[in-house]
C-alpha cells in the first residue's frame, strides 16, 4: 500500500489560512489502512480544524467526506456538488488523490493533509516499513523475494557493504540490513550460490529515469 | 600487465607492495595536500586520495590526485558511487586518465547520513561492484557502460575495497569472489585489529583460490591513543577491535599510547604478511602520515622497490 503521515497541526493550519468554509476529504484506500486519512482521521482533523480556529478567535465551517478512491475520476466526481460552496478542499489521500482533485476541479485550491512516504508493508500494530520503490523492472526474482532497491540504504545490488552489523544496516540499528536478509533467504532457499552471480548496472529508464511514466494498455482503451 | 600502473609493476615482482593515504582537505588548500604527499614519498608505491570520505565535503579527488601526479607520486584515484552517477564517474575517469591517472578503488562511500550533508540526495546509480564491472569494461572492450566505443580508452588498475569484519562473516569471502567475478584486480581491506578473524577469512579467500586471481592487501591504521581505539570500536560501522587491544593501550601512560599504537601497527604487519595470499599493506595513517616512515622502515618494506 501506499503509505502516508498527517502533517503537523502549525503547518496544515497554515495552508488553509484565510479559508472560512473547507471540504475535508479522505480515502478508503491506502490511507485508511495505514490510519493516515480514513474516515476516521477525517472526523478527528475536522474537530482539532475547528478547535485551532476557535482558539484563534475565527470560524471555521469543515465539512467532511470521504471517498472512495480519491485516485479515481468517478468517485472524485462526487465531489462536484460541494465545490461550489467551499472555499478550498483539504485531501486526506496520497499525493495521487490531491492531484485528482486539483485536476478534476480547476478553480478550487486544495491542500494536502497529509505527507506521503512510502509503497510499504505493516509489520505490526502501528509499523510500516518502505518495500517497493517502482523501480519498473522488478528484480526480487533474483534476490530472494526482498528489495535491495527500496530497503538497502545505499541501493545496492550486489551487496552486503562492509558496514553491515548484527544483521543491521550501518544507517541505524532500527533498520534491518536488506543483504542479510537476502542472504538468510537465500540460504532458506538453498540458492546461496546464486548469490555471486553479478547483477549489472541497472538500466533506471523504467523508473524515474526515463521521466514521468505511464502506462498505456491497448486492449483495455 | 594490464596497465602502466606502479602498483600493478610491484606486485608483479613479488615483493609486497605499500600504499598510504592522503585525506584531502575541507577546504581550497593545495598546499594541505602537498604537505600530506610529501611525507609518503619514497615509503609507498602508491598513495590512496579519498573521496568525500566520512559523506563530508572535502577537495575532489581528482583534483587532489592531480597534485599528487605533479609531485611524481602515484595516486590510487577513490571513487564513491554515493555522489555521482555513470556519465560523471565516467566522464572523471577519462580526464584523471588524461592526467596520467591509473590506479582507482572503487566504493559505494559511507551512507550521507554519517558526513555533514545528510541532507543530500545519495546517487547510487551503480554500485561498486557494477563500478569495477564499467572501469573494466571500459579499459578491456574500449566501451562506455552505456555501450559506445571509447577513443583511447582508460587503462586502469582496478582497486576495491574489502571487509572481513562486517557480517555476514560467512558471505564475506563470496562478496569478494563477487568483485573478482566483476574485474577487480586489487583489494585494499578494512583496518585490520582482529588477526585472528582476518586469518580466518583469508584461509577462505585461500581455499577458492581467490588470492592467485587479485592482489590482497591488508589494511593497517595504527592508533593515536586509547580514546581512538574506543572510538573506532564503538562508533565506526564495520569495525571489529578486540577488548585486548583497547586494553593494551590503556595499559600505558597517555603520552606514550601514540607509540604504542605504532608499535602494535608494525607487529601487526610482522604478523600479517606470513599470512598466505597477503600480497602487500596499505597503511591509512588518518591525519598521521608523517609516521608512515617510520612504520614502513620497523616493519621491514623499506627501501621501496624501483619499478
Ligand atoms: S525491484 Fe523494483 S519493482 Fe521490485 S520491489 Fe524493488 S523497487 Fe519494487
Ligand atoms: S548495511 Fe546493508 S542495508 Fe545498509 S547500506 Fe549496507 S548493505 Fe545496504
């Protein structure tokens, strides 16, 4: 999934300064999963919205919705009905929602609520941890089913480097080292040798090198 | 031979080969350099000039390297995949060629987070094995990595860097058959402290028969004083000092732990070089280098071989 963390109260207070009547719109994708912008999180950032705007002495008319995929042309048309009558949209969704909007609705301001991280795994209650960076030419056939792209601080593809500790990463303790992981895999899977087999350089077209990408299917046009 | 290269002559005949290290400055000081180089020449056949090292900015490499050449030293030219891409790296190794460059180690660098731009983007376009594969494909087929030919191609003698002490220990030794396998023809090691383990690593390097196929050479870094030795054991990443050795240079009074630490470096090589497959050293005296002298001529690797 995609995951994504609320801005700081200051900050989103700061975006929609001036605004008297906001539309709050989350996701029931992603988001909501990872508890970053749900129905949920919409209802408690619309009270602490207008908690803050209280305190500072202003009114503040937020109304929520929540979609459901913000991604999505149909759902976002949902919104169309209440466009008029606010003065900026304030999204709960990733990145990609907040651009929906913004392009759906040419003459509304929106803000986004939230910072989006990472394309990520839950390892438990409360974690998420970055798996997959859309490298566009996936590789973890070779390594053992783990991304040395998203998870190896340095990008490695042929690694452990030599800072490699305890089966941690150089970078921190918190982090696990991507290679020795790989390397445990491998061993599970009774491929070690593969391991010296060289993965050459890698061609990054499919990924952000080659601009921003897009994928076209004709049989579905 | 594969190249011009000085180091690539002296382990050619045999004798064990030495090399130093000149940390370039942080900030426009050629004179910095020339100080550092000075004091090597004549104890090294070669003289590392780092990049960046430690993720801070300091003096290019090649800039520092070029210095080096003037002063008819030979420069090992480092090159970190950390801060460029492979047009860059590329495009640095024709002009340090073009300088009489020959020698270059190639590393993917400390991560930025340990320097002083953590902040900064970390390229990592290639890493360092996929680097000694481009180095050679350049000098061996005359091709860019990206596949077009190259007019007099770069012949470069090509370094990477070892580490025994990092874990996995078992998946040590095929990283470096890794490097092998990708045309590496010398390894530089981690600073070595803990023989016992080194020993154990090279008698695997020894049993695939990977030392015949690349020059080893082990790392050295005598230590100034026991807060260094604390230092290195606790906070550098891939590190392995043992307890005994912090405790030797306690054991001493604080003004003479820097001799001490020299001491223990030349036993270490008196020790290092019956090891099967060690086929020179290369002593990184970080901010220290006008002990190298003395360390090359107690450790018997002086006078220097004429190549
Ligand atoms: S190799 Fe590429 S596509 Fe596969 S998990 Fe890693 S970043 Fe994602
Ligand atoms: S310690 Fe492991 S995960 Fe961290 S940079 Fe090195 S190889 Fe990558």
């Amino acid at each position: 999934m995609i995951t994504a963390e609320r801005k700081p109260m200051d900050e989103i207070m700061e975006s929609i300064d001036g605004c008297g009547r906001i539309l709050l719109v989350g996701c029931n994708e992603c988001v909501t999963v990872c508890a970053a912008g749900g129905r949920k999180e919409v209802a408690l950032l619309a009270s602490a919205l207008q908690m803050a705007s209280m305190k500072k002495g202003r009114a503040l008319d937020v109304r929520e919705m929540t979609l459901e995929r913000q991604c999505d042309p149909e759902y976002v048309e949902e919104l169309a009905p209440h466009i008029g009558q606010v003065d900026a949209v304030l999204s709960m969704a990733c990145g990609c929602g907040v651009q929906e909007i913004a392009r759906r609705f040419k003459t509304t301001r929106v803000f986004p609520a939230l910072n989006t991280t990472f394309m990520g795994a839950s390892e438990g209650p409360g974690i998420w941890a970055e798996r997959c960076q859309g490298c566009g030419d996936c590789l973890l056939g070779l390594t053992g089913g783990i991304c040395p792209i998203a998870r190896c601080a340095k990008r490695l593809m042929n690694g452990p480097c030599g800072g490699s500790g305890n089966g941690k990463c150089e970078i921190s303790d918190d982090v696990d080292c991507a290679w020795h992981l790989i390397w445990e895999r491998m061993k599970e899977l009774g491929i070690e040798d593969r391991y010296e087999d060289v993965i050459s350089a890698k061609d990054w077209r499919t990924g952000r090198g080659g601009g921003p990408r897009r994928i076209v299917r004709e049989d579905l046009k | 031979m594969k190249t011009e290269s000085v180091l690539e002559k002296v382990f050619a005949t045999g004798e064990l080969a030495v090399t130093g290290e000149c940390g370039p400055p942080r900030g426009a000081l050629p004179d910095v350099v020339k100080n550092k180089a000075a004091m090597l020449k004549g104890y090294v056949d070669a003289v590392n000039v780092t990049d960046n090292q430690t993720a801070m900015v300091r003096m290019s490499s090649f800039a520092a390297s070029v210095f080096l050449r003037q002063m008819d030293l030979h420069p090992v030219f480092q090159m970190v995949t950390r801060d460029r891409n492979r047009l860059a790296m590329q495009s640095d190794i024709l002009g340090a060629y073009s300088h009489g460059i020959n020698t270059m180690l190639c590393l993917s660098g400390d991560h930025t987070q340990f320097g002083d731009h953590a902040m900064a983007a970390n390229v990592h376009d290639l890493d360092s094995v996929q680097l000694i594969q481009t180095v050679r494909g350049m000098r061996d087929e005359g091709r860019f990595q990206g596949g077009a030919e190259i007019k007099n191609p770069p012949k470069m003698f090509i370094g990477a860097a070892a580490n025994p002490f990092a874990d996995p220990f078992e998946l040590r030794v095929a990283r470096l058959a890794k490097k092998v396998k990708a045309g590496v023809d010398f390894i530089q090691t981690q600073c070595i402290y803990n023989i016992d383990k080194f020993e154990t690593w090279m008698e695997g390097v020894c049993k695939r028969g990977l030392h015949e196929e690349v020059y080893i050479m082990a790392g050295i870094t005598p230590m100034k004083s026991a807060g260094m030795a604390r230092y290195m054991k606790k906070k550098v990443p891939g590190m392995d000092v043992p307890d005994e050795l912090v405790k030797r240079m306690e054991g001493v009074p604080k003004e003479k732990q820097a001799q001490e630490g020299i001491d223990i470096c030349v036993e270490s090589i008196e020790r290092l070089r019956e090891v099967e497959g060690v086929s020179g050293f290369h002593i990184m005296a970080i901010e220290w280098e006008e002990k190298v002298p003395e360390i090359v001529q107690r450790a018997g690797l002086y006078p220097r071989p004429q190549v």
